[in-house]
C-alpha cells in the first residue's frame, strides 16, 4: 500500500545517498504477518486454578479475563510459590499482569508484604502502576509512585503512609533513598521491568546498589526483552535458583505494515503535513530525535490547524501526563515525541507510527513501531528516509 503512494517504489542506484543512522532502510519494510488469536495460545490455566485470593479473582473476571496469556500462565504459580523468576518476553504479552496479580494476592494474604518495581522510564512506571491499579478496585492495597519530574513534597507523603508497591525509576528510588524516606531493609520483594532498558540507560550502578540492600531473603523478578552478558552477571549476583521462562511469541510489530517514505530532508515537513492530513492517519505517533524538532513539528502542526501536541523529556512531569491523557482520550490525535514514547506508551487505538527521524538502533525502531498495531489491529509504520 505504502510502497507506491508514498515511497515510489524502490529504485536501485549506485549513486552515494546519506542515511543517518547504520540500519539497513531495507529493515523499515515489512508486510504485516497474520493475528495469533488468544484461543492459540499455548496457556494450558484458566486464572481460577491459580487458587487465588477471591476477591482479586472477582476483579480479574471483571475486566472479562478468563485465560491468561502464556508468560502468564507459566509466571504465575512461580511467583505465588515465591521462587525467584527470569522472564524473557517482549512488550505486549502481558507480563505485567503475569507479575501484578500474584504479587497482589500475596499482599492479600500478608499486609506486611512490601514491593518495590523498578522501571526504566517514568511512562512505563506510570504504565505499570495504572495496570495494578485495575486489578485492585475495592481491595486495601496501596500503592505510591516514585518518579523524576513530578512533586517530590508529594511522592514523599505517599511513600510514608507505607504502601504495599512503589514503583519507579532508579534515579528518584535512590534520591529518596538518600533522604531517608526509602528504607530497602523493608522490603522482602523486588521486580525490575525491562532489565536490558534499563542497563542501556546507565542504571546498571542504581540498579546494584538498591539490590544490595534489599534483604538477602527477598524474592527477585527480572524480566526482559533480551539476555546479554551484563544481565547475565546482574542474574547470577541477585537471583536466587530462579525459575526462568522463555516465550516466544510474535514480535511487538508482527501486525505492523512497514515501509519507508523517501523525501529530502528540507521537505519532510511538508510531507509529515501531508500525510496526517489523510483520514486514514486517524491517530498518528510521530518520534522526532530532538526535543528541539519535537516542539518544532508540534508547534507547526498545531499552527496548521491540526490537533497536536509535544512529548520530551525536557516537559514537567505534569504536562506529560496531561499531554498523554489528552491523545489517550483523543483530544488530540497526534503526538510528536522523542523515544521517551517508545517504551511505556500502551494505548491500543494508534494507527500510525511515523519515523520522523530515523532511530539509533534496530531496538529502538522495534519499540517505537510496536506502539501501533496492538490487540487485534492492524497498525502502520513509516520510516523517512532522504
């Protein structure tokens, strides 16, 4: 579809052409593989054979679950036995809930219980929280946020009236750790979402001195994307005989059609105009590589008319969680964003992911376009290339 409408095609020249980043354009083309119903998953449970708590049993069934999804199922009963569990699976299978609703029925039967989740990205621990958040209506469970960029005076109310999870990134962990709001001898259980983020990210220091002083005794939860030889030594210092599950599954952008848009660079703009002005591009994340082209594009986007807005890190914690309230709720139905949208972001109507900006990585392109095409929609993906 992309190829002729937008591309031209795909010409082959020797002539010499600039590409910005080392991956292969050729990478940024796919067709879209067929859905994997949930009837072909591999789950062989239903969530009432777990022997959970019937109160949060009540609320899953509630949110019309019935069988979980595969890293689910085999991740539970783990977890309710208190092993220790490596989990290897790529956003999107569930793995939130595959560690949430054990970790709350273990809360159930012990109010002492107190968890801490480390996440790599304040959109994902926010993500994480307001999935936890869904499987807890009417239970005395309590949960506070720990997160660059929000109210400290707030965050620290939160975390002293106790709660059974915080859940944040490492840097605020370890500056409320260093102010003596956070005392890790507290805690008996630790889960660290997307190790390999993560790591990437710098945390690796963090990461080891907040493990450190949890009591040797805690349950351990890893789970990430990837396995390499950083994670491998992080596994084998803090893990425990752990259980270590593998699933493989369809990639993130296995219902991503993927193409590339070839435009000059000082016309990108007006075709990135052009393109979201189509009603088939309902609602469109666009990745710039700068906060400076994020609020570049968002501006004259919204000065033309369209109904957008900006994401970066440079933003008050604040004005992101309205900015992505507002393109949740879509009153605005375009967000131009730097990759602090490629991890965390979980909105399931997206329709079109556009690569303003071509990604350092073939990781990061994977996380980006894998913000479209969830559930059982199709999504689109275009990369631009000059």
């Amino acid at each position: 579809m992309y190829q002729n409408r937008y591309s031209g095609g795909f010409r082959r020249t020797n002539r010499p052409r600039f590409i910005s980043s080392t991956i292969n354009p050729s990478l940024y083309v796919k067709k879209a593989e067929d859905f994997v119903t949930i009837e072909e998953n591999k789950a062989t449970h239903q969530f009432s054979d777990f022997g959970l708590d019937t109160k949060i049993l009540a609320n899953i069934t509630a949110k019309g679950f019935t069988k979980p999804t595969e890293i689910q199922d085999q991740v539970i009963p783990h977890i309710l036995n208190k092993r220790d569990v490596l989990g290897i699976a790529n956003t999107g299978t569930g793995k939130t809930a595959a560690f949430a609703v054990p970790l709350i029925d273990n809360v159930l039967h012990d109010t002492n219980k107190r968890i801490i989740i480390l996440a790599p990205t304040r959109e994902l621990a926010m993500q994480i929280k307001q999935d936890i958040r869904s499987f807890t209506p009417g239970l005395k469970v309590y949960i506070a946020l720990a997160i660059g960029g929000a109210f400290l005076r707030e965050q620290i109310i939160d975390i002293r009236r106790g709660p059974h999870f915080i859940i944040g990134t490492p840097g605020r962990i370890m500056d409320l750790a260093r102010r003596r709001v956070i005392d890790f001898s507290r805690f008996d259980t630790i889960v660290l979402d997307e190790v390999d983020r993560m790591l990437d990210m710098g945390f690796v220091n963090d990461i080891t001195d907040i493990v450190n002083q949890i009591p040797k005794t805690r349950q351990t939860l890893f789970f990430s994307a990837t396995v390499d030889r950083k994670i491998e030594t992080l596994i084998n210092t803090f893990l425990n005989n752990p259980v270590k599950i593998s699933i493989k599954t369809q990639n993130a952008s296995s219902h991503v059609e993927q193409n590339v848009v070839r435009v000059p660079r000082a016309s990108k703009e007006q075709k990135l105009q052009e393109l979201v002005s189509s009603p088939d591009f309902k609602k469109v994340l666009v990745f710039g590589s700068t906060q400076m082209i994020v609020e570049r594009l968002s501006t004259s986007l919204t000065q033309k008319g369209f109904r957008a807005s900006g994401l970066h890190g440079g933003k008050r914690q604040s004005q992101r969680q309205s900015i992505v309230r507002d393109f949740r709720e879509n009153r605005i139905n375009i967000l131009v964003a730097t990759d602090v949208a490629a991890r965390g972001l979980d909105i399931a109507d997206i329709t079109h992911v556009i690569n303003y900006d071509q990604p350092n990585n073939y990781e990061d392109y994977i996380h980006r376009i894998g913000r479209t095409g969830r559930g059982n929609s199709k999504g689109y993906a275009l990369t631009f290339i000059d």
